[in-house]
C-alpha cells in the first residue's frame, strides 16, 4: 500500500502530470487500485510487485509533488 501526501500548493501539478503522462510506474510495478481522500490531498494505492526497487525508481517520477509511505501488506497469519 502506498500512501502518497501531495505537497503543499502542487494539486493542479499533480492532477496535470497525472493526465499527461499517467502513473509513470516502471515495468514490473503494477497499480492494482487506487483511492483519492475527499479533498484530493491524498492517494492510497494498493500496488504490487516482485522488486521492491521499483518502488524507488517510481518515486523519482513524483517527489518534486508528493511525499510517500510505503506499506508492505502480506497475507493475514492462521490462527494457531
């Protein structure tokens, strides 16, 4: 899960690149869904991928706009 929180006063350059160019993501990284809070401010993703790497190489596409937390989610434990 990616939480993205849009700097301040960069919405319209977000929303523009966005339309522009897409998710910009690097093969191998893939958006699986992607949730706006009401006020645009943020973007949770659930995304997926084999190389974590990848992450950093998409973040490079975005970090003039936006701060990121990461979120490793994994399937929930069986109960003993």
């Amino acid at each position: 899960m990616v939480i993205e929180n849009f700097r301040p006063g960069t919405l319209d350059e977000v929303y523009k690149r966005f339309y522009e160019k897409g998710r910009m993501l690097p093969e191998g990284l893939s958006c699986i869904d992607s949730w706006l809070e009401n006020k645009g401010h943020r973007c949770f993703q659930l995304m997926e991928t084999s190389d974590q790497s990848l992450f950093s190489e998409w973040m490079k596409n975005w970090d003039d706009l936006a701060e990121f937390e990461i979120i490793e989610i994994g399937e929930r434990p069986e109960p003993e």
